[in-house]
C-alpha cells in the first residue's frame, strides 16, 4: 500500500520524510517533488531497486536513469566534472543535468557509454531526502515513458496508482513544470541534449577557451 504525505515547502522535515528517507534505503521507490517536475526515485546502487523503477516507468533500455545528488562533494564521487566544475558550482543546487564521465560503478541502468547523467536539486524536500539517505539517487520524471511528467499532486496522485510505490509525497503548490536544461560534457564540445530553464546564452558565459557548444 502507497502512503501519502502532503508536506510544506517551508517546513519539509515532518517525520515522514524520515520513513520515506528509510524506504529508499530498504530497495523500495518513492515519488516526491522538485523544483522542476515530480520524480520517482530508487537507490541508484540497488540493482532489485532499479529493476522495479525500470518496470514503473517501462523504460527503453536505450534510455539510462539520471542521478540526483545532494551536493557537489557527492557527484565528484560519481564523475568526473572536468572544465564544467564552475557551472555546477554556480548552478546547483538548479534544474541542470549533466551528462558525465562515470568515475564510479553505478547501475548499468543509470549509465550509458561510459557517461552518467547527474542533477544537484533546489527543492527542501529533495535536498532533505538525499541528506537523509546519503546516497545516490535514481530519479527520472514521475510518469511512464512517453507520457507527460507530473507536475503537481493531482498528477502525481494518478500517477502509478497500481505500481508498488512505498510513498508519494505532495507539495500543495505546482512544480516549475519545466524538466530541466541536459548538457553533455566532453572535452572539446558541450552539448545542449534537451533545452530548459538554464540558456545557452547563460552557458556559453562558461565555455572554456577551445570548447563548442552544440545543439542550440
């Protein structure tokens, strides 16, 4: 049975935030906000964790989990930010993603070609969750593949309604609605994989000398 919490922007910290916390650390999966869109998140070092995420989400197998972490110390355990350290520093916590090279073992689910898609959340209830747990986590969109990400709790309510979900969390007020920016970082090119709240313009200000930028 799915347990629901309806918490406060303000005030996230309510005790159930500590059992949904538990949850993830027991291989189970959770639904809560963000600031940009809902997610649905699982313990990205579980593999029985991810496989039960894979199947809420009837994910393409083409298509690896990004990560969400609750600092920067913590995702330069994962991967190797290289000449895209200042805009992760400037910009997490924020609705950036950045596609990485892995430096750790992660679930195969979560990587592809050697990279790892990493995100630093702006949202109370995100950030206390991942401080909570201490560890990395599989967070995709709440919603199945090719379907719209939730973004508010009516929508996060239906989501999943027959999946095996420990908790759904709400926030009374919508989400930004907007997924986030996806940028891949290599050394000689940066790559805009999906356009979001942070521009190109914003980050062709932190091109290093000698770097493209594609995909605008």
């Amino acid at each position: 049975m799915t347990i629901e919490i309806t918490v406060s922007r303000d005030l996230p910290m309510e005790p159930q935030i500590f059992l949904a916390a538990q949850a993830l650390l027991n291989g189970e999966v959770i639904v809560f906000p963000t600031e940009t869109v809902y997610g649905i998140a699982a313990d990205a070092l579980n593999d029985e964790a991810i496989d039960n995420l894979i199947s809420l989400k009837e994910r393409p197998d083409n298509k690896p989990f990004p990560v969400m972490v609750a600092d920067l110390a913590m995702a330069e355990q994962l991967a190797d930010l290289g000449n895209a350290r200042e805009l992760a520093k400037d910009f997490w916590p924020g609705p950036l993603t950045l596609v990485l090279p892995a430096r750790t073992i992660l679930s195969d689910a979560c990587t592809q070609d050697g990279t790892v898609g990493i995100r630093c959340p702006h949202h109370p209830v995100a950030q206390a969750i991942l401080h909570i747990v201490g560890i990395p986590l599989a967070v995709p969109s709440a919603n199945r593949s090719g379907e719209p990400p939730a973004t508010n709790s009516t929508e996060a309510r239906r989501a999943f309604q027959h999946g095996d979900i420990a908790y759904k969390i709400y926030q009374q007020d919508p989400t930004m609605g907007q997924p986030t920016t996806v940028l891949k970082i290599e050394p000689n090119t940066w790559t805009i994989l999906r356009k979001g709240p942070i521009s190109a313009n914003t980050i062709r200000e932190y091109l290093p000398n000698g770097v493209t930028l594609c995909g605008v």
